[in-house]
C-alpha cells in the first residue's frame, strides 16, 4: 500500500489520533490536512464505511512512509540525533480481524516483529503496557524496546496494539458474519519497525576494535560485512 501523506481530519478521527494527539500533528491549516503521524492512519481509513465478508478475513496490509511528529514538550540531550526526529521513515502492519480471531493475530504480529528484532541481533525486550500506559483507543499494546549502549537505556523501536472494535466503531467498519449479521470487526497495527533507533542501535551495539559489524541478516543488502 502506498498511502497519502496528509490525511483528512476524518481520518484522524476514525483511527483515535483526534481529538487526542492534535499537539504531536502538524495541521495544515489553510487545507485542514495533517501531515501522516503513522501509516496505520490512511491505511486503516481504506475500510472505512465498508462492509466485509467474513470469508474476507484476515486483511493484512504494509506501508512504509515517512511519519510527521512535532515532538512537542521533548526536551534534552537524550532526544537529540535519531532518538526524536520530527520526520522518520517507519514500516506499518495493519490488521483487521474476526472478533474471535484478534487475539491470535496480535500474538502473530508480535511474533513477526520479535523475528526482525531477532535477525538485527539486538538486545531486546518486550512490554506488556498497564492501562496507564497505553493510548484510550487499545484495548492491549506491547512495545519492543532494544537497548541504546551509548544511552544506558532501552528506547521504544515498536509498539502493536489490538484496538478490538474502537476505531472500527468510529470508521464504520463492519462484516457480514455467516448469519448474514453485520457485526463490527477488529482491528490491529503495529510499527514493523521505526527506522532511526534501529540504525543507532545497530551502530552503537556492534562496535569491535576493527569497526562497526553489519549483522549477517543485512549484508546482502549492505554488500560488506563491516563499517571501518
């Protein structure tokens, strides 16, 4: 999917980005547009006002885009660099489920991202988020964290969440179940991954005396196996 990088203010809406991030957007005013902070917004606004079939499921969708984020009230040394940029290129997954089944497929989606996590060889951790950490529009969110040497401190590179029906609610998402019965689906997204940390984390945990070491997993895109 290639998706726009402004986006309606409906759009924002459907997803739970407003009324509630509007200080982390930036607006165009003059348009009413904002500036994409996340993929899952235009993508998961694909569906909105449609009908499925509950043969259709599962929809799994993948966007890579830059992401806008003013990073309001972010402040000191350690947001400096790559760990807060205001533009970034980050990798979505978005999902819509079966109800019954959107468990299961955030279990998978976490699985997938722990597989790159693992392939990066980076020192890692997963969060399962308390209620007061996650956003009013997740019903259960985990966050990958992998460690920042240079720091001492693990950062954020991913966060999936499963909505359950919140934003299918608001975009009007629905399916026709085996019934005939149009019920509301789930759905879930989550970042696949955010590309800054990930390339400081590289750089600041592959350090030997001979130079920067490329993990096996990149070097046939890279086509050497070490910075010097």
């Amino acid at each position: 999917v290639e998706p726009p990088v402004m986006v309606n203010e409906a759009s924002g809406f459907g997803t739970g980005q407003l009324p509630d991030k509007e200080g982390q957007m930036y607006h165009a005013t003059v348009d009413n547009f904002y500036l994409v902070p996340t993929a899952e917004v235009p993508v998961t606004n694909i569906f909105r006002d449609v009908i499925l079939d509950e043969k259709d499921f599962p929809v799994k969708m993948t966007a890579y885009t830059p992401c806008f984020r003013r990073e309001a009230g972010s402040y000191g040394k350690d947001v400096r660099g790559l760990n807060r940029l205001h533009q970034f290129d980050k990798v979505e997954i978005v999902q819509l489920s079966l109800p019954e089944k959107s468990y299961e497929a955030l279990d998978g989606m976490v699985a997938h991202v722990e597989s790159i996590v693992k392939a990066l060889e980076l020192p890692y951790r997963i969060l399962r988020l308390c209620g007061g950490d996650m956003s009013f529009t997740s019903a259960l969110t985990y966050d990958f964290e992998v460690y920042s040497e240079a720091q001492k401190r693990w950062l954020e590179v991913s966060s999936v969440s499963n909505f359950e029906s919140f934003q299918a609610n608001r975009l009007k998402l629905r399916y026709k179940d085996a019934d005939k019965k149009t019920r509301l689906a789930h759905t879930l997204n989550g970042s696949s991954l955010a590309l800054p940390r990930i390339v400081a984390a590289l750089l600041e945990n592959n350090q030997t005396p001979d130079g920067i070491r490329i993990p096996e997993a990149l070097i046939p895109y890279t086509g050497f196996d070490m910075i010097k």
